[in-house]
C-alpha cells in the first residue's frame, strides 16, 4: 500500500524525524489503513460536485478597520526562544 | 437531597432563589474533584482560587440585587484544547504544555459573560485526535463506572467529570464523535451542534470543517441551559451561521407531537453488541410510547463513512498541526544538542564519502522543526499527520482527498433524503461500550472503527445527541444517538427531554461515587 | 538596440501589497516601518485556535485591479491554503487561490519601449493572498542565527502574473511602469520597491533560431531578488546574455535540466544559482475550510467599475488629443497621478495654451514640488492663479525671467500673481508708453534701422540693450516685436 521510502519522503514533507523502527511501524499501521480507505473506490462519485465546508455559506467579510494588535511581550511571551525584539530560530539560509 | 444530586437546572434555580450560594455550589464541585479526581483523572488543571473569587463575587452582586448571566454561579468545565486567557491551555499535549494564550476563546468569552464559574480544564486525546482519552500526553483518565475501561474520547475528561458528579456542566468539542461517544460511555447527556451553530473562534483546530464545541451534562434539559450560552453567529468565525438562538432552555421541556423517527438498518446490525442492540431497540419502543412513528430509513453511504472521515479529517489536521514548529510558541527540541547531532552525522557521512547523502542531510532548521515535532508530538497525532500528508501529497490527492470530499456530499444527501421522511435518525453512538484500557490503543484502525456511528453527522455538519438509554449486563452506561437536520438542535433536545422524562438512565451514577463516599 | 541572435521570452510573476488600512484576515495595522513584531495579534502569530475573516475591502482591490487589467471576474472564488514550512509563515500554510483565482485573462498595453506603439502584455490570472514575515540573518550571536520579524504577516497581497509575452527587459520594465502607474491610480498599491510593497520575479529563456527556421528554447530559469525597476532591467539582460553562452557551451535545452531559480546580486551584476529544495515544490493545496467562498454578481462589478475613474492609458489619450501634447510631455504629466493631471487640464483650460501649462507644469511646478518633497496637493498656488500669470507671459505683460520670479515668490510666500509682482517691485511697462521708446530709438538709430531692412533681424539686439537702459522694466522680447513691427509698418 506504501512503501517504507514514501514514509520517509512524507516524514519530510511533514516535518517528523522517525527512528527507523518507529518508520517501520508507520509503513505497517498507514498500510492497513490505506488499505481499509480503498473502500472509496467501490464508490460511484462521477459527476458529484466535492463538499468541503459542511456550511455552504459565502461572502463573510470583515471590514477594513484596524484593531489594537498585541502588546510585543505578549506576543513574544510564548516563544521558546527570542531576544527584545525578534522570534529567534537556527538560520534560515541553509547551512549551519 | 446532596447538591450532586441536582442537575444544573435545579441548582439555577436554587441559586435565583437564594437557598444555596455560589460559594457552597464552587465548594462541593471543588469537594467532589479533590475526592474523586485522583481516581478518574478528568482534569489536566483546576482552578480553586479562582473559582472561589468569582462564586464570591456573584454572591455579591445577586446580594446586591444586580442582574447577572444565564449561568450565574455554576461550576463548568472546560475542554483543554479551548483557549483561556491567561491560564495554560495544552491540548493535552507536550508540544503545548506550556502555552499561555493571550486571548479567550468566543465560547469562554460567552460563559464569562453568563456568569459562569470556569472551575478548571479537562483531560481530552491529544489534540482531540482519539477516541478514548489515551492518547493524551498529560494525564490519564478512566471510566467512572469502572476504572479500568476508557472513559471515550476525545472529550474524555469533559464526560467523566459530569458522570462523577464533579461539575454540572462541562463543554467540549466534537469532530468525529468527541462529545457523543464519551457521553455515551460514561453515561451523561453530550449534544454536538450543528456546524457553524457555535463559534468555533479560540477551539483549537483539528480538522476546522468538522469540529463543533457543544455541551455535557446529566441531562437534555441542562445541555439545552449551556447552549443556549455557548451558540449564536460570531464574526470572528467566517463559518459562524447567522442566525438567531432559540431559547433552547425553555422550549426544551416541551413535548414534540406527530414526532417522526427514523432508524437505520446497519447501525442495528452485524458488530453492535447484544447489550447495545438491546437498548437501543428498548429506546425505540420508548419514542413509540411517547406517540411518535417509528420507520426505517436508508444511509446507503454511510459504511463509507469511517474512510472518508479519516482522510477528510486527517488533512486538515495536517495542516492545521504545521504552526507547531517550534518557533512562535510551543515546545522546541534542544537546540544544542539537535546541532551536535547533525554535526555527528554530517561527519559520518563525510567519512563514508556519501556526497548524495550529505547534500540531503536537514539543515539546522529543518532539523529543529523535525526534531521539535517528533518529540512535541504523541504517536496518534503523529499518525494522522502522516495519513493527511500523503492524502494531500502530489499524486494522492485526487484519489484520497479529492474523492473523499465527493463521498462527503453522497453521505450529506443520503441524510438528506431520509430527513424528508423523518425528523430525527436514532441509533446507537458506538458499537460496544466502553473497553479496557489500552485495548485497542495500538491497533489505530480498530479505534478509527469504533466511530462508525458518529461521524457522518460530522461530515454533514448536522446536530446530533447522545443520551443514556441503558446499561450493558456488565453495568456500563450505553448511548443513545439521535440526529437531526441542520439547525434543528431544538428538535434534538425536546426529543431527548422526552425521553429523560419517561425513563431513568440519565440518574444513575458511578458506583464509584457512593462506594467512596460511604468511605469517607 | 542592437541585433541580437535570439528572441528573449519572459513572463512576470508580480507580488503588490495591498492599500488596506488592516491586514487580510485581523485588524492589525499595515503600516510600513513600525518596530519588530508590534503589529501582530494571535490571528497574524497563527496561534492555536484562531480564525481568519476576510477583509472586504481586499477582495474589493483585487476585484479592481482585475478589472482594469481587461481580466474576466470570477463569479466564484474560494481560498486554499499552500502548506510549506518557513519560519516567517507562522501558521505553516499560507493563505492564497489556487484553482478558482480571483481574476482571469486579461491584458495590460505598455508603451513600447522604443517608442513604437503599444505592447499588448497578456496577464494569465491575479489572485489575493496573504504575505509571510520578515527573517533575517544573525551572525552577531556567535553563531549563525535568524530573528522574525511577523509585522508584515497576513498583509493582502495580490500575485499578477503574465503570459511570456514579454520580448525584452526593456519591455519588462516598461510592464512593471505600466503596472505601478496603473495600480497607483486605482489606489490598489502604492507599489513601493524599497519598502517591498511591490516585489517582482520573472521567468526567462530564449529562442534561439537554427537553420531549419525552427529555433531550440533554452531551459527557463526564475529570476528572483530583483530590488528596483532597473535592476529588473539589468538582470534580464545579464541573464539572456548568460543563457545564449551556456547554451553555446552545454547545448542544453528546455526540459534537460531541472527549472533553475537565480537570484540578481546587484554588488557583483550578475545572478546566481540559488539552492531549492525539491521536496518544497509538494505544497498539498487544499481548500480553506476556515474561510467561504465569494462570489460576485453583474451589479456589484459594475459598481466597482464605477469607482474605476479614468485610467492612465485612457487619460494619455485624453492629453494628446485635447491639448495636443506629445507621447513624452503626457507621459511624464500622467505619471505624476491622477490630482497633478487634474491641476494640468485646469491650468491648460484656463490659460488655454496646452503646450505652455505642459512646459510650466512639467518644469516649474514639478521642480518645485520634487525640491520640496510635496505633493500637489500642497501645492500653495492654485490652478486658476498659475494660469493668470501664464496669461500674463503671453500678453507679453512679463517676461519668462520675470514669470519665474513671480512664481518663486508666489510659492514661497503663498501670494497671488499680482501680489508677488507688487512685493517684487516689478513696474509694468504701459503698452503705449513701450511703443513712444522704442520709436524713439529707431529714430535714433537709423543704421540699425538700415541693417534690419537689409535682412539682418538680429541687428535689434543692441536696441533692447539701449531700451533696458532706459527703462530696466521693459520686456526685452517685448521690445524687439514692437521695434520690427515699426520698422515693417514703415517699409510698406
Ligand atoms: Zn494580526
């Protein structure tokens, strides 16, 4: 159902670090399930429109006011690592 | 009569009367979680001092004769994964153990302004994703009715809490089942509104089309009192439906006339235990000795409804789940020793001369998210965000998202359809009742399984509820489930009022509850 | 331009930020330059539990914009979130339109670059997104580090993006003129490069002809990090130049290597390669199911075509019909927006003299207007009073020295025409009063007299000389009309 090199690819794309084993273990549960979701196919769904919201609501808008934003110290508050100003992370630009 | 006798209910009215105070309600609600609490394990965090302030200050203001809100004075719990200015809001999870949010949830917001005593916040699955409360990172919790079985989940906490008489009333959320299924196991009343009925501005997401926040209490009558506080249209939630509330609170004890109900042929077939089967049959005759018409009606979609579900929601989640890379907020691997560790392995590879393994070797960053996530996360969470990538993922999409989205709108018309025939589907909530402990905690697709029932109504976003209609031979409380076309939460609750009235499941309590006390 | 042995193919990929007062989805401020993260709230951080909700009149500026660039209107349009990871996108998606786009089609006509016309640009969709943060690089902490800053996080942006119809970087930056220009008027952008409210990256090959009259394309490379019109400019034409010498070298065409992404490095005038990584390209599209859709109806578009008002390419026209101004005296009048070329066709109406308001227009008041940072419309002198001094030059009442003076003073002490003349102490010279000099002195100059007669116009020079002496008032060209005409009147 998929193969132990596409969890690895998605492990990426997902931005998970698996153990080997723990890939392993996903290779296995993701393909029962997969496999269990390939009851879909016996569905007929040609020329049936795709529902994504469960509301069919459109238009809702807000209108162009500016709001007070959050105090800096609140909004940095809950960040695990900063200085004064900034969100601080390991450069964005490639190698370390 | 013991104050955890009364429902919410009569306690409001003992409140607006005078004869009990706040104080003496915040008092043996905070009683009840100190004795039993440690046993059932329902909340990740209470907030005593607090709650005292405030049921003092209430006192005050009824002493004083002012006008206070619709729940002045009543202890609520709240689900952890709904925002709380100020204080921790987890989600039962490690990634955000230590979050603060610097904002109330629309539905916080609305309880503040009825008055209502937020005495602490409930254990749930990590994310919600789960449904038996064993996933979350932070805390166990268990079945009142027999402590070594699940209490359901995700709202797990949110369900024992009521079953144990600790709060009258309790709030959680509902994607596939969360409100319902622990309702139904732990033999409370959990009502899942319709989407877009109650804002969803401050629940933290796991899959935004689907979740719902919604009520748990004893009974229909009480769930019809806090949701009444907790629905209405919300500007900050662009899916909020605007339309006005009905006073459920008061046209709940109504009697609904010419009530037509309808049941399902496969939700009372092949995989439902006898017990479950018993009871839910037992309910119907109930309804049909109350006058209303009982027929069958078809879900021709619904077997499909589980893997449509999971894909659905698992994307979503996926996205939804992306924010949590450590660097806003939220749990961070240690950086040192993530960049000692891609130091080691740029040097083995260097070593071995494997060029192409070196150009794919993460950079520091992308090592900090993975890293981060993989601790930050249990292995559920970890699971659905895997199963969302791939279904969203070049090449799937059209096989698994796309077309789990069309099925979507089969199983919507299918209910559709059948709501042209009748004004409510009865059934059972879940298959079984509640299971052991760790039972089924590491086979994932039997547990995606056990929601079969629950969640097409999600899918079609319609209202639904789940109340006590029996007790397996092994003394476990069984549910009964009730749906309902969109916006008709007042059908839904006159319905099951009914039925509260002609039976007595919903007053029966844990064992635990007067072994303990006989004790103490 | 020299003859070049290709055909350079570009297409534009252009990111404007919106001139919304709060952000797409919060009311945080949009305002350019505030410190580090003081304009964020839970929404544009992204935190748990948060929600999105449109901002109207965002979608009312795309609706726009599509309107004037000739695209056809979706009817219908819904949002979908592109999931990558960066750490300037707080919510690990971002939120833009993927299949149902806002606008569609469409065109924008440039000015030709070498004067030649009009170049039809085809514009293949515009949608609404919104912007990331901002990073940037550390190196002071000791090791190599970023810091985020998310005050830009959530600002409308509208993504325009061209067919590769583009023939030259000239032409490309002709476009990106065009498109300001035209933005500016719709107050949709304000289309600033420096402070990132208008951010372009370009696809480019080239079509290299071969001897069969086929021709081979060359592999297309993304353009990126381009930070003004003229370094757009710069790097296409390094970068064709580039492309037709690797081609010679490698013979690699279109579809034998992957799609390359350069970025221009203006100290060094040249692009470089610039690492992507493949897997970044899967961005799982999916439809926000946080947000509805929109949809629009005939009455409400043809409501904000109404609030279109007159375009530039439109109000050019209008210039060099009604007032028979050239390409290039409309174009530097229509670039100044739309309240300067309202201030130009009072003046010229007024005056009624188009190519003399074009000239004071364009060198007086834009002068002055540049010298002291101001816009026209804190300009101190009106329309109507330019144009009453604008009369007088032509009455020949003042000369243009003295108009300037005039106008220098009207300007700085905000004084009408006839003010400044008094304050500046400048004495009209009475018209019969000029005529009794000037005869005068050809009376008393019978060689210069001699010499005009005999073809020499010239001659009168020292006669204007001799009358400023007399009367330093006089208008010296003035003088020298009224001293041919006397002397014509007495020839025939
Ligand atoms: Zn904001």
């Amino acid at each position: 159902m998929i193969s132990l090199a596409e969890i690895e690819k998605v492990a990426v794309l997902a931005r998970l670090l698996l153990t080997p084993a723990e890939s392993q273990q996903m290779t296995e549960q993701l393909g029962k399930i997969l496999e269990y979701m390939s009851l879909l196919n016996e569905v007929n769904t040609e020329n049936v429109e795709p529902l994504a919201h469960a509301v069919e609501l459109t238009n809702v808008f807000r209108e162009d006011r500016v709001t007070p934003s959050l105090d800096r110290e609140m909004a940095l508050a809950n960040a695990p690592h900063r200085d004064e100003e900034c969100y601080r992370v390991p450069a964005v630009l490639g190698e370390v | 009569m013991s104050l955890s006798e009364l429902t919410a209910s009569q306690l409001l009215q003992q409140l607006r009367e005078g004869r009990i105070k706040a104080v003496e309600v915040v008092a043996h609600s905070l009683r009840q979680i100190d004795q039993y609490d440690p046993t059932v394990g329902a909340f990740l965090r209470v907030n005593r001092d607090h709650a005292f302030a405030q049921a003092e200050e209430i006192d005050r203001r009824r002493s004083r004769g002012e006008k206070l809100g619709k729940l002045a004075g009543l202890p609520v719990a709240v689900k952890d994964n709904i925002c709380t200015q100020g204080e921790p809001t987890t989600c039962a999870s490690r990634m955000l153990k230590r979050f603060v949010p610097p904002y109330d949830a629309t539905v916080i917001a609305r309880l503040k302004a009825a008055d209502a005593i937020i005495v602490g916040k409930t254990n749930l699955d990590e994310f919600a994703m789960g449904g038996s409360t064993e996933t979350s990172a932070l805390g166990r919790t268990c079945n009142p009715w027999d402590v070594t079985r699940i209490p359901g989940g995700s709202s797990g906490g949110a369900a024992a809490c009521v079953a144990a008489r600790m709060v009258p009333l309790s709030v959680g959320s509902d994607t596939g089942g969360s409100i319902r299924q622990p309702a139904a196991l732990c033999g409370v009343t959990g009502l899942k509104p319709t989407y877009g009925r109650v804002s969803r501005f401050g629940l933290v997401a796991f899959a935004s089309s689907l979740d719902q926040i919604g009520p748990l209490a004893q009974t229909a009558e009480d769930c019809a009192l806090l949701l009444e506080v907790l629905a209405g249209h919300d500007p900050k939630d662009a899916t909020s439906i605007p339309q006005p509330v009905p006073p459920f609170s008061e046209t709940v004890r109504q009697p609904l006339e010419g009530l037509r109900v309808g049941w399902v042929r496969e939700h009372l077939g092949e995989g439902v235990s006898p017990s479950v089967l018993a009871a839910i049959q037992e309910a119907i005759k109930v309804f049909q000795s109350l006058g209303a018409k009982v027929e069958e009606v078809e879900l021709p979609h619904a077997r499909y409804a589980v893997a449509t579900y999971y894909i659905i929601a698992c994307s979503e989640a996926s996205s939804n789940l992306a924010r949590y890379d450590g660097v806003h907020y939220g749990y961070r691997t240690d950086e040192k020793a993530m960049l000692a560790e891609l130091a080691e392995e740029r040097r083995v590879l260097q070593q071995q001369g494997k060029s192409e393994a070196l150009e794919d070797l993460d950079t520091a960053l992308v090592r900090m998210y993975r890293k981060t996530r993989a601790e930050g996360f249990g292995a559920e969470v970890k699971r659905r965000i895997m199963l969302g990538t791939y279904a969203l993922s070049a090449g799937y999409y059209d096989a698994y998202y796309l077309k789990a989205l069309k099925v979507r709108r089969l199983i919507r018309q299918d209910y559709d359809k059948a709501f042209q025939k009748v004004h409510v589907i009865v059934g059972p909530v879940t298959p079984t009742p509640a299971f052991a402990l760790g039972e089924k905690i590491n086979d994932p697709l039997a547990m995606y399984l056990f929601d079969l029932f629950t969640v097409g109504t999600n899918l079609a976003g319609l209202p639904a509820i789940s109340i006590p209609c029996g007790f397996s031979e092994d003394g476990m409380p069984i549910g009964l489930h009730l749906q309902a076309p969109p916006l008709e939460e007042e059908t839904l609750l006159r319905a099951a009022h009914m039925f509260q009235q002609v039976t007595d499941w919903h007053r029966r309590r844990p064992p635990l509850l007067d072994r303990q006390a006989v004790a103490t | 331009m020299a003859e070049q042995p290709y055909t350079i193919v570009i297409g534009l990929e252009v990111h404007v930020q919106l001139l919304t007062e709060s952000k797409l989805f919060c009311g945080c401020s949009t305002k350019f330059g505030a410190p580090p993260n003081t304009q964020t709230c839970p929404i544009c951080i992204g935190m748990p539990g948060v929600l999105p909700v449109m901002n109207r009149r965002a979608v009312e500026l795309a609706v726009k914009t599509g309107l004037a660039l000739n695209c056809e209107i979706a009817r219908f349009s819904k949002w979908d979130r592109k999931n990558y990871y960066y750490p300037d996108l707080p919510k690990g998606f971002q939120i833009s339109q993927y299949d149902l786009p806002i606008c569609r089609g469409g065109y924008l006509d440039v000015p030709s670059p070498n004067r030649e016309g009009m170049r039809r640009i085809r514009i293949i969709r515009v949608h609404l997104e919104e912007d990331a943060g901002k990073s940037m690089h550390d190196e002071k902490a000791g090791r190599a580090d970023s810091r985020i800053d998310l005050n830009r996080a959530g600002t409308p942006l509208l993504e325009i993006v061209t067919q590769p119809d583009i023939r030259s970087p000239a032409e490309a930056k002709a476009f990106l003129t065009e498109l300001k220009l035209l933005l500016n008027y719709l107050e949709v952008s304000d289309c600033n490069m420096q402070e990132g409210s208008l951010r372009v990256d370009a696809n480019i090959n080239l079509h290299i002809p071969t001897e069969d009259g086929q021709y081979v394309a060359t592999p297309i490379v993304e353009v990126k990090n381009m930070n003004s019109f003229r370094a757009v400019e710069r790097a296409l034409t390094y970068e064709a130049q580039r492309q037709y010498e690797a081609f010679l070298e490698t013979g690699h065409r279109l579809g034998d290597v992957p799609k390359q992404t350069r970025g221009w490095d203006e100290d060094a005038q040249l692009t470089r390669p610039q690492r992507s990584k493949e897997e970044s390209s899967d961005y799982r599209y999916f439809p926000e199911p946080d947000l509805v859709p929109v949809t629009v109806t005939d009455a409400e578009l043809e409501a904000l075509r109404q609030q279109l008002g007159e375009l530039p390419a439109d109000i050019r026209r209008r210039l060099q019909e009604t007032y028979h101004l050239n390409d290039y005296d409309s174009d530097v009048i229509v670039n100044q927006g739309r309240a300067f070329v309202d201030y130009f066709c009072q003046l010229a109406d007024t005056c009624g003299d188009g190519k003399m308001a074009a000239n004071w227009a364009q060198q007086d008041v834009l002068r002055t207007l540049n010298e002291r940072d101001w816009t026209i419309t804190q300009f101190p002198i009106s329309a109507a009073e330019l144009a009453r001094l604008l009369c007088r030059v032509k009455s020949g009442e003042l000369d243009t020295a003295k108009a300037r003076m005039v106008f220098g003073h009207m300007v700085d002490h905000q004084a009408t025409v006839d003010e400044a003349i008094q304050s500046l102490g400048i004495v009209q010279v009475d018209e019969t009063e000029l005529r009794q000099l000037c005869a005068e002195l050809l009376a008393s100059n019978p060689k210069v007299v001699a010499e005009v007669k005999s073809g020499k116009d010239k001659a009168i020079g020292s006669l204007v000389g001799q009358a400023k002496k007399r009367n330093p008032h006089v208008n010296p060209a003035r003088v020298k009309e009224i001293c041919l005409e006397l002397i014509r009147q007495e020839t025939t």
